[in-house]
C-alpha cells in the first residue's frame, strides 16, 4: 500500500514533525530543514503543538522498576564514537552524508550519467514501493531531458540554481509539482547544480513519450 | 541565570527566558519542593545538561516519564515496548542535554521531539535520518518579515490552541497521532478532504497569527 508524497511543504513539515514520513520523505525533510531556516522556523511550531499533545497526556503507571533501569543505564554509558566525516561530496549537507556513511556502499555509490550534462546518484532506500530518491548534477547552462510526472516530484536546490518552465529555483529552495500536465527541462545556471529530488512515480521523459506517438501513428 | 521562583507571581517577575513562563513544572503542587521539581523543566534539563545533576534528572522523569508512555500508547504499542521506548527517551535525555538550548525549545517540545524519533527507531529496522540541530549548514536565512519567536512557548501555544474552533483543534490533533495521510483523515471524518485541508491550513494560519500578535 502507498500513501502519497505531501504536496505542499506545509504538509511535508508538519508530517515530519509528527513522525508520519518514510525513510526517504524524511530525508528530504531533514536536508531541507538543514539548509533553510524558514523551514526551521514552521518546524518550530508544528514541534510545539506535539510538545503540547505531550503536556495534555495523562500520566500512565510505569513499572517500579522502569526508573532504576534508567539510571542504571546512564551509569554504564559507554563513550559516544565521533562520526566520520563524509565521503568526498561537496555541498552536500549533513543528513545526506548521514545516509551516505551508515546505508550505502562504496560500491553503491556511483554516479550515473543520464543524458550530456546531467548525472544521477540514485538514493533509494527502504524501497517499498515506487518512490525514488536521487541526487541529480547539471553542468553549467546545460539542461535535463524534458519529462512529465505521474506523480508529485519535489526538488530541493543544494547548490546553484535551475530555471525551468516555473522559474527559477535557487540553493535552499524546494519546488514541487503535482501537475502531471506539467511537463519541464530544469537548466541549470552558469555555476551548474546540485538537487536532491524525490518522485512518487519514475520519471517519464518526454523523447519516449514522442517516440511512442510516432510508432503508433505508423 | 536567575529563574522566577514559584512564589514571586510572574507580572512582577519576569523570567529571563519566555520559555520559563511556567513558573513551575506541569503537576508539581506547592508543597512539592524535594528533588527540585518545583522547578520548571527548561531548567531542569538545563541542570542535567550542565552538571549531570540526577536529582533533576529523576524530577524530569517523574513528572514526564508517565505522559510519555501515555502518548507512546496511542500509536498501538503494548504496556512493554512503551516502557522500553520510555527508557530509550532518557537515556538521550541524559546524554544531550548539554545542547538542549531553552531559548530556543520548551522542555515539553523538546521531549516530544526525542519521544517521536524513538518510537520511529523502535518500528523500523533501518537507518532513520532525522534533522539535528548539528546539521544546519545556513544556505537560506529566514524571511524577516516572516519571522514569529523561534521559542513558541508553552503558554502562549496553550493559549493559541485554546483559541481555536473545536473541529480545527481535533484535526490538529489528529494528525499528529494517525499515520495517515490528510485523504484518511477526510475519509475517517466524513468530512471533503478539500475541507480536512482547507481547516488545517486554517488552524494553523490562526497559531501563526497568534504567535506574531503575542510576539509585538
């Protein structure tokens, strides 16, 4: 069963703040809130309210020995290990290295060129389902392939900007469509590009769809 | 860091951070001075934070140990796997308190925030990514204009919900507690799903306003 991607940023945030999303939905989530502050911000508020359900809550009967378990356990603590630094990946914030050092394989992490220009390091984690995760590279001023969606797709700017057919996207900043009639080719500015994308569906380009239309027109 | 005590009324007094509004911790009555848990929880988790003080630690768990599991309860789990994840929630407590920061984050929200990503943990067999404030690298400052006290205190937020239409109040609530989406919400009400949206957006366009009005 596939609960649909949230399609506003609102609702990302909010599904995030109550432990709603899948693995990947909330690695979006996390890259987001690591790179915007606003986001941070509208995070702050929905976390309140869940700090305020907990407030609210009754108290139930703990077992008598739930509390010296506890303290047991903060006197045997053993010394938290220092995370490695992350694999070599410039402009790529926090959460993502977390995902790149503790879930993938040096092996796993390639990057796939996907058309001139335009190069993909797929991150599907968790794949129940036709949801994907990848990182995607543009080359200064060049383009991805014209495609239509299925589904929602989110993109979040990690460095650089994209124009598209909706305007243009800077670092920091999340764009998501849910209008399959919506049809784009992001272009990637004069510093090239780095986004994390996440699609409900695989993408559709549109050179198939075209090529498709012909041969049944024959 | 001097904190409003519990007998100076807050008017005359007030505390040096608005997340210490509570002048004193949820539940604890007047009488109840042994084991400092008069004192708030902001400054309780301050203490545990700074000096690894236990006294403090104990009156947090007292007072939230037993919310927690309540709240843990309403997602399905049994009597034990509660109690396990309660620990689990402590046992973070007392590890990171250094960097719980009160002007940024009421003891409540805090907890709230290591409660959820421990029951995550606890259901899921993977790596769970979650945003830590470790990870902020800064690309996009907040919008000025925009922006509402980063702390959304515990008392104002009350009020804020308090406020609120008694659908709008539900629905909020239920989101935080169906791991549905808003489409199951609108089935489970009854209600359009373009009016489970449309309230939601509503509910929480009013706690913005709300937190801006209090703010100037």
């Amino acid at each position: 069963m596939t609960r649909p991607i949230p399609t506003t940023s609102e609702e990302l945030l909010m599904a995030y703040a109550a432990g709603r999303l899948n693995t990947m939905e909330s690695l979006l989530a996390a890259t987001l809130l690591s790179v915007n502050a606003a986001a941070r911000q509208q995070l702050a508020l929905y976390e309140a309210q869940g700090g305020h359900v907990l407030d609210e809550e009754e108290p139930s009967d703990l077992c008598h020995s739930c509390l010296e378990s506890v303290l047991q356990r903060i006197d045997d603590q053993p010394v938290r290990a220092v995370p490695t630094p992350c694999p070599d990946m410039p402009g790529v914030p926090e959460p993502l290295c977390t995902l790149l050092r503790e879930c993938m394989t040096p092996d796993s992490l390639c990057w796939k060129a996907v058309s001139p220009g335009m190069e993909c390091l797929p991150l599907t984690v968790d794949c129940a389902g036709p949801q994907q995760l990848f990182l995607m590279k543009l080359a200064p001023h060049e383009s991805a392939p014209s495609h239509r969606h299925d589904g929602t797709e989110i993109t979040l700017v990690l460095e650089g900007y994209y124009t598209d057919t909706l305007g243009r996207h800077e670092a920091g900043s999340m764009c998501i469509i849910t209008d399959n009639r919506i049809a784009h080719s992001p272009r990637a500015g004069d510093k090239g590009c780095l986004c994390l994308v996440l699609t409900a569906q695989p993408l559709r380009y549109r050179v198939i769809r075209q090529r498709f239309f012909t041969i049944f027109r024959r | 860091m001097v904190y409003a005590s519990d007998t100076i009324p807050f008017p005359l007094a007030p505390p040096p951070c608005a997340c210490l509004k509570n002048s004193m911790a949820p539940g604890a009555t007047q009488n109840d001075t042994k084991n400092g848990s008069s004192l708030p929880p902001e400054e309780l988790l301050v203490r545990i934070g700074k000096d690894k003080d236990r006294k403090a630690f104990v009156a947090l768990f007292s007072h939230y140990a037993p919310r927690i599991k309540s709240f843990l309860l309403k997602y399905g789990m049994d009597e034990a796997q509660a109690e396990e994840i309660v620990q689990n929630v402590f046992v973070t407590v007392w590890e990171k308190a250094e960097k719980y920061d009160p002007q940024k984050a009421a003891a409540s929200t805090w907890l709230f925030t290591i409660a959820r990503n421990k029951r995550i943990d606890a259901m899921r067999k993977d790596k769970f990514i979650t945003f830590d404030s470790d990870m902020i690298s800064n690309t996009v400052p907040a919008p000025e204009k925009e922006t509402y006290a980063e702390t959304v205190t515990v008392e104002k937020l009350s009020k804020a919900i308090d406020s609120l239409p008694k659908e709008q109040a539900a629905l909020l609530r239920m989101s935080f507690f169906e791991d549905k989406p808003h489409s199951e919400i609108a089935e489970e009400t009854n209600l359009p799903l373009g009016t489970v949206k449309s309230r939601l957006r509503l509910a929480l366009n009013k706690l913005r306003n709300f937190m801006k009005r209090e703010d100037t």
